[in-house]
C-alpha cells in the first residue's frame, strides 16, 4: 500500500486523543480498564480508513474495537471518522504487528480481524504477510483461549498461503467461504477494499480459524 505523505498528518492525529491512543505501550495488560468495561475486545490489524471497525462498533456497542494500522494518513482519516460520530467503544494505535507484543499482553483479545491483509505475492517477502506462522504464533499468545482470527482476501495466493499456514499450526478452521458476496445476506461489515473488488465482481474469500487449547500451554 502506496499512502500520499500529508503534512501535519502526525500533530493532527494526536490531537484526536478520544479515539487515537498514542504511547500505546502504556495500555499493555491494562486494555479492559482503559475502556473502563469488561466487554470483550476485538481488534483489526491492518484497518486502513476504518470503515469497517467504524462500523463494527456502531453495530455491536458491548464489544470494544481497537483498529491497528502503521500508516498514519490512513489512520487519520480513520480517526477523524470516528470522533465525528462519537465512539466510546472504538481505539485506535498505530504501530507494526511486527512488534504486537509490546502493545497487547496474553489472553487480552477476544478475536482478531484480518481484512485484506497486503499479500506481499514476491515469494521473497512470504514473511510479511500477517498470516505467516509467526504472526499467527504472536496472534495465539494475544488472543484468550478460545478466541477467533476472522480472515477475508480478495487475493487467492494470500488466501492459499494462509490455509497453508492455518493447517502447519493445527488451526481449527470453520465458515469457509470461496465467495462471500454470492448470497446477498451477508451479516458482516465490509471494509474499503472489499468493496472495490465486490464492484470489479471479484469473489472474496473469508474464513474463520482458532487455535486448539492444549497448545496454549506449550
Ligand atoms: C490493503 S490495506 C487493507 C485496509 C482495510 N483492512 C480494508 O480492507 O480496506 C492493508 C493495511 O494493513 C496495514 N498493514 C500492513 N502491514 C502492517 C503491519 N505490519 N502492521 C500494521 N499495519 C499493517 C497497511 O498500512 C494497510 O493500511
């Protein structure tokens, strides 16, 4: 993803401190406090301008999203959706996965959204892509027990690498969908990107996955 630099994009991004939480860090272990409730958290890594974690927590005000991005123009235009529309049940940092652990501590995510990750296709550049195994293994150590990876692609290479990756950790796998726009009645949110490929009559491929218990202990 190729972003416009916009100057100023930095000090206006702080200045939304309702919605964009800067030295994040501070929040490792404390996130259910920080939202002052114990609903679950639900995160999306790689939410670009926000429109469906925006309104995800729209739909669902007893769950507390927080959208993950590296790219503060995205996360600008994000961000100042959001305290338009006055959400308490929304945060949002800016930070690489890469380094997801120094911002999330064991068991504090109910479940991660994975939605149109970059699929990175050179074959050199297969350990970027956010369902490589050890994304996925830092994913295990963040999320609780039984929580979920909901994935969705436009792109088949990303989608086969992922099952591939999915099936080296033992994944549960479930809701696999080759196409999910064939059925008009589709119960989710979409995102900016999915709706670009819905228009070009793309299918997307979504799927849900888990990790076994008895691994957690390992
Ligand atoms: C192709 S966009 C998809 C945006 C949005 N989810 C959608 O579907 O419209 C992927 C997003 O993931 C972000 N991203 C990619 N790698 C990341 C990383 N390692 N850490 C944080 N964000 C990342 C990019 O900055 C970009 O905004």
């Amino acid at each position: 993803l190729r972003v416009r630099k916009i100057p100023g994009a930095e000090e206006a991004l702080m200045l939304i401190d309702s919605i964009y939480i800067h030295e994040a860090e501070k929040n490792k272990g404390k996130w259910k406090a920080y939202f002052k409730n114990n609903n679950p958290i639900h995160a999306e890594f790689g939410g670009g301008k926000g429109k469906f974690i925006i309104e995800m927590a729209i739909s669902n005000p007893h769950i507390n999203f927080i959208m993950v991005d590296m790219v503060t123009e995205v996360m600008l235009k994000a961000a100042q959706k959001a305290q338009e529309l006055e959400l308490s049940n929304l945060k949002m940092i800016r930070i690489d996965l890469r380094y997801a652990k120094q911002f999330f501590d064991a068991n504090e995510l109910e479940r991660i959204y994975l939605n149109f990750s970059d699929p990175w296709p050179k074959k050199k550049h297969y350990k970027r892509r956010l369902t490589y195994r050890d994304f996925l293994m830092t994913y295990r150590d963040i999320l609780i027990p039984d929580g979920e990876i909901h994935f969705k692609t436009d792109n088949r290479g990303l989608f086969e690498f992922s099952l591939n990756e999915f099936a080296e950790l033992d994944l549960v796998m479930k809701n696999i969908s080759l196409d999910l726009h064939k059925n008009s009645d589709v119960p989710y949110c979409t995102t900016e990107y999915e709706e670009k490929f819905i228009a070009l009559g793309q299918p997307i491929y979504r799927i849900e996955v888990k990790f076994r218990n008895e691994k957690k202990e390992s």
